[in-house]
C-alpha cells in the first residue's frame, strides 16, 4: 500500500479540486458530494447544471482550507472482505472514472468509493485504478486477512493474479502499487463478473467519469 494516493491521469484543474477533496474523505463518494453541495451557495451542487465553475471552484478550495476529515470506520463482522471493483471510460480514451466498493464477509456494505482517473483515460487504466483504490483504502481502515476481489476485467486479472506482464501503456505505477498491497493480505483472490452479473462499483465509476469530463 502507498502511503500517499496514487495520481490520476491529465485532469482539468477543476476537476483536480474535486479529487483532492474525495481523497481528504477517503473517496467517500456520498460524503464528498454532500460536503460539497452544503458549500456551493445557492441551491446549486456538483452537478447541478446551475452551478457555475467559479462558484464550485469556489466552494472546493474552501473545503480544502477547512478541517475536512474522513467519516467513521463501521465495524466489519471479521477480518474477512469482499471487494467489488468497476472502471468507466466515455470514448476510450475519453472521461474515466474508477469505483469500489467494500463489503464484510456478510456482504453489509461498508464503504463506497471513487475517483476521477482522468480526462482522457482508457477502460483499462480506470480498472487498475479502481482495484488499486479499493486496496489501498481497505487496508487502511481494516487488518484483512482474506479477500475475495470480484472483477470484470480479464485484462487486470492476467495481470495481478495469473502472471502476465502490464499490457497497458502506463500502469505500471498501479500494478506495482496493487501488488505490494495484496502481499499484505494472507489470503486474496478474485472472481469474474460477467457483463451481466451485477456490480455495485459501477456507478461509482460513473459518477468518477462524470467528475473527470468537468473542465477547465
């Protein structure tokens, strides 16, 4: 695990506000548009079209200055997890964002995560990021000793579980990072979701993609 985040892809400044106040969160995704709709004036929010780019970069850079911290850890039922990860690419390339979502062995909900990868970011980089998110943020708020990844992309499994080398132009900073964190896991391995199996990540990796196309 890394102790700071990981960067993201080219994101406009805007957009870079945004990430800087999810990681400051922990990634909560809820959290962080709540914080930031409560200080937009008006009745405006991070995606209410009535918001202008000044008011919200406005409203993020007085987050930033604020004591923003991360919300209460929930208890888990052990020290055994599931992790759901999901990236999303508009065009790829094109505005990526990553999600995940960590479950107790019971598969109560315990955090919902995600991230702006970048502007113009690939299927494939928005995946290691998700996982690498993921990861990172379950080993720094539990001590697991088993996890079940659940994951749809056969790109990143041949990767982090079956040998291969990275065959994406640039994550190697993910790959690296998702391997020293899984070496800290006694236990870990993955399922695939088929494009048909549900995936709570996925709209989280949405809502990170519609954080990545705001600009400038």
């Amino acid at each position: 695990m890394t102790n700071e985040p990981l960067p993201a892809e080219y994101l406009s400044p805007l957009a870079t506000l945004v990430d800087e106040v999810l990681a400051r969160v922990g990634y909560e995704v809820a959290t962080a548009t709540e914080v930031i709709d409560d200080a937009v004036p008006g009745y405006g929010g991070l995606f209410d079209p009535a918001t202008t780019s000044t008011e919200l970069r406005q409203a993020l850079e007085s987050l930033l200055a604020s004591e923003l911290s991360r919300p209460p850890v929930p208890e888990p039922t052990g020290d055994s997890f599931v992790l759901y990860v999901d990236g999303s690419s508009r065009g790829n390339p094109g505005p990526a964002g990553a999600g995940a979502v960590i479950m107790d062995a019971e598969e109560n909900e315990l955090a919902r995560l995600g991230r702006p990868v970048g502007s113009r970011s690939g299927n494939n980089m928005a995946e290691y990021v998700a996982l690498q998110l993921g990861l990172s943020e379950l080993l720094a708020r539990y001590e697991p000793r088993d996890v079940e990844v659940r994951i749809d992309s056969m790109t990143v499994i041949r990767d982090v579980w079956q040998g291969d080398d990275p065959t994406e132009l640039g994550v190697e900073a993910y790959s690296e990072a998702i391997e020293i964190a899984l070496a800290t896991i006694p236990n870990h391995r993955y399922t695939h979701l088929a494009d048909s199996d549900p995936n709570p990540a996925d709209a989280l990796a949405t809502v990170g993609a519609d954080i990545a196309a705001f600009g400038p």
